[in-house]
C-alpha cells in the first residue's frame, strides 16, 4: 500500500471539493431576482396579489414590507414565529431548484392607501422596493401592476361559466340585452399579447362573412394543432368586429397562454360595445395564469434578469 | 509488547470514534477514541516503524477532535445547503480520519506480512483496497451534494451509506482477526 495512492485519491478529492464550491459560489444570487407579473385589479375588489421571486436554496428571505410609490404595504400572510421553539426556519417556498427557492409574497392594496396618478383613476407601477427579514432592501422591477381605481360593468352580458385546462381558459358569456361588440382588448399589449392569444366562439348565424384566414401567433402554430375555422372559432382582430348579438345569443372566449411564457398574469379581457340604446360600456373578463417553471426556465430568468442589470 | 493487547485498544478506539451516543455530550467522546488508537499504535511502533505516521496522525487528531464532543456534524439542513465553517471542520476531520485508516492498513499489511500467513495477508491487502474505493467514491460524490437537488441523490447516498457501514464492520472485523493472530513482534 503506497502512500502515493493515497494522495492522488486524496488530491481528486481535494480538487473536487474546490471545484464544486466554486460552482455552487457561482450559482448564488446577490439578491433575491423577482419574476415578472402581469396584474390587473379593481382597488374595490380589494384582492390580494402575489408577487414571486428566487432567492438562493442557502439563504432563503421572507419579505418584511414593500414600498411602492412611497406607500409601505405590509405582506398580508405572515409567516408565525414562536418564542419558545428551536425548530430551524422552515422557508415557505413554491417550487425548490437546484440553487433555489421560487417563493412568494402576497400584497394587498387596501383602497384608501392607493395613490392614484393621472385621471384615468389607473395606479401603475413597474418597480417596488422590497425589505427582506434578513434587511436587505432592493429595488425590484416585477412587470407591471394597474390597480384600477372604478369598475364599469354591464348588466348586457353576463358570465355563465369558465373553466381552465393547462394554457387554455375559457369563459361563456351570455347576453341578457341587444348588443354590439366592437372590440375585444387584453392589458399590457405588448408583453402580455406576445404570450396571449385570444378567440371566440360564436354561433355561425351571427357572422355573416367568416374570415376565410386566421393570424395565428407562431408559438402557437409550434405548439397546438390548428383546424382552419374549428367549431366557428375565429382569432380575435378587427375585421371580426362589429358583432352584432340579440338577447339569449351567447359568446365564447378562449384564451391560450404560449406554454414558454415565464411570467404571471391575472388580468381583466375587456369586451367594448354599445348596447340599442347607444350607451357605451365594457364588460370584464378575469384571466389568471400562474407558470409551472422547470430549472431551465429559472437558468433563463436568472440569465435575462442578471444581464439587465448590467446594462 | 503483544500485538493482541495493541489490537484492542486499536478496535475500541475506532469503535468510539465511529458511535456516537448524545446525552447533552458525546459521552463516547472521540478524542478518547483517538487516544486509544494513539496509545496501541504507540505500543508497537518500535517494531513496526511504518505506523510512526499513523503514531502522530492518532495524537494530532485526539486535540482535532475535541470540539466533536460538543458538536454533531451538521446533517443536511431543511433549509437546504449552510456552507458553514462546521462544514469544512468536519470535511478535514474526516479525510484526516481516512488518512489514518490508510496508515492502520499499511501496519495491518505489514504484520500479516511478518505473520507469514500469506492467505490472510492477501486477505487483508484486498479488504484495504475495496475499504479505500468505496470511501473514495463517497468522498468524491459528496463533494457534488451541494449542486445537486437534494431529493434526486437520496438513492445514490443511501447505497454508498450502507457500504460504507460494511466497511467500517469488515474492517473492525480485520482488526480482531490480526488481534486474534497473538503474534509476537520480534
């Protein structure tokens, strides 16, 4: 038994032992990364919304606060810390990645805490400056959030049902007065319609003349089958529209989220019309899309979030 | 000095190291471990001069070992990876134990060698080298633990923790079969 062996053994081991440190150093986060969201919501609905980020599997943070525009608001779950345990702190965490954590913080807008800017009564923001338990603040560019200060409904349409099967939503609508819809529109146009793609089902003696070709988006084209016209379905664009629908017709919409999206959305498909008596209203369809992310989408975030904040 | 008397405490020494029994403390402490392997090979290194180095290796770890008495090695915590100073303590701690190990296989190789018993040299010869695989190969995968998903090594880990059990008992057993030997050193 030589002593070399040993050695060498004990040198390969050495060697890996540095090399993995080193890899799993690289891996770190500076700071936590936030994903992108994409949130509608009416300040009356007062509804929670939850914001995700990754933090590193070695140092997982709750969030303490959040400051938006000025306004501090406060987590609306807590996590509850007993005096007397020594049980190690559990993260609360959404999915576990090689490195690290997907978790969550969920935020509510209470009405009288909004500050609203502009006259549309819209409070957008793209940033919050986010205070973890550990003290690090940070600002973090999480997409983009309207709190959306009035609710103009409708009584001419009404929901019956909506139901939900991986990327695709549907909703029935159904019309209690005569109406004409003369366009359909999602928030966000640019980042959200890249990844949206929205039709509608209609009974065929409401469209007079069908469009003989439909634009679909090419994620779309990569991913589903496309039946030319399937059961009187047709992408929403302009030539569609006007839509003409007497009371007890009904209307169909499918959304279909682009299954390489990497974002969250709970946003609000708006239906804009006329009723016979000429008044103007829309009506609002919620849409809410969570992603499933797999290691290689979180290689990517990190990837685009990290190189943007070099730039 | 008889090798059988060195032999014991060299078995109840490894035994200590290896079982830990927690009441507040480990009252199995390891530096006593270590000392009663220091004190067997002591007692036959004059005749053996190869075991000079696990002589030394033995006492250096009987003080390395002192703060094991009061700490466990940190088992893989829930919230995932700590890099922690305790880490690297016990990552020294027990390649130094190995190293010493390697040390007590030349001494074993060397007495059975002096024994005569050749069926039994080979013997142990072949157990020091299917001991050193099976501790390099769990070396080397538990330097990738941190950057794999903790779940996805369960298999692997629980495989090499059980050969690495049987290696520990073949090689106690080794070391009461050379006891068992009662030869005199000339």
């Amino acid at each position: 038994m030589k002593d070399r062996y040993l050695w060498i053994g004990l040198f390969i081991v050495v060697c890996s032992i540095l090399g993995n440190s080193l890899y799993f150093q690289s891996k770190q986060l500076e700071q936590p990364i936030f994903l992108n969201h994409y949130y509608e919501t009416y300040a009356q609905h007062e509804s929670p919304l939850t914001f995700y980020y990754l933090s590193n599997i070695s140092e997982p943070v709750e969030v303490s606060y959040v400051t938006i525009d000025g306004v501090t608001f406060q987590p609306s779950i807590h996590n509850v810390f007993t005096m007397w345990t020594n049980d190690p702190y559990i993260p609360n965490y959404e999915q576990k990645f090689t490195h690290h954590y997907l978790q969550s913080v969920t935020l509510q807008f209470p009405v009288q805490d909004i500050p609203y800017a502009g006259k549309d009564g819209i409070w957008t923001f793209n940033e919050m400056r986010v205070t973890f338990t550990n003290g690090q603040t940070i600002d973090a560019t999480i997409g983009e959030v309207k709190v959306i200060n009035t609710l103009n409904d409708t009584d001419a349409l009404v929901e019956r049902r909506a139901s939900t099967d991986n990327y695709n939503k549907s909703n029935y609508l159904s019309v209690l007065k005569p109406i004409t819809i003369n366009s359909i529109t999602i928030p966000f146009s640019e980042e959200v319609s890249k990844n949206v793609l929205t039709r509608i089902m209609l009974d065929p003696k409401v469209i007079n003349n069908p469009p003989t070709s439909q634009d679909f988006p090419f994620w779309y084209k990569d991913k589903f089958d496309i039946e030319p016209n399937e059961n009187n379905v047709y992408v929403s664009n302009a030539n569609l529209y006007p839509i003409h629908l007497e009371r007890d017709d009904w209307i169909k919409l499918y959304t279909t989220f682009n299954p390489d999206h990497k974002s969250y959305f709970e946003f609000y498909i708006k239906l804009h019309g006329t009723t016979n008596d000429g008044e103007t209203f829309e009506y609002n369809v919620l849409i809410g899309e969570r992603v499933y992310l797999t290691q290689q989408d979180v290689n990517e975030i990190i990837a685009e979030k990290q190189g943007g904040h070099k730039k | 000095m008889k090798i059988d008397d060195a032999f014991l405490k060299i078995f109840w020494g490894f035994l200590l190291v290896w079982i830990d029994i927690r009441i507040m403390i480990d009252i199995l402490a390891d530096p006593i471990g270590f000392y009663l392997i220091y004190s067997g090979i002591r007692s036959i290194v004059s005749k053996i001069p190869i075991g000079k180095k696990a002589e030394v290796l033995a006492i250096l770890l009987v003080i390395f070992s002192i703060p094991t008495v009061l700490t466990s090695e940190p088992t893989a915590p829930v919230s995932g990876v700590t890099f922690s100073e305790w880490n690297w303590y016990f990552t020294i701690l027990n390649i130094a134990v190995l190293i010493l190990i390697f040390y007590m296989f030349q001494i074993i190789n060397e007495i059975t060698k002096q024994s005569g018993n050749q069926a039994f040299h080979k013997r142990a010869f072949r157990i020091g080298v299917i001991y050193f695989i099976v501790m390099f190969i769990t070396q080397i995968s538990s330097t990738f633990a941190i950057n794999l998903l903790l779940e996805s090594l369960m298999p692997i880990a629980l495989i090499l923790l059980i050969a690495g059990i049987i290696m520990h008992i073949v090689f106690l057993v080794l070391l009461d079969e050379v006891r068992k030997l009662k030869i005199e050193l000339d």
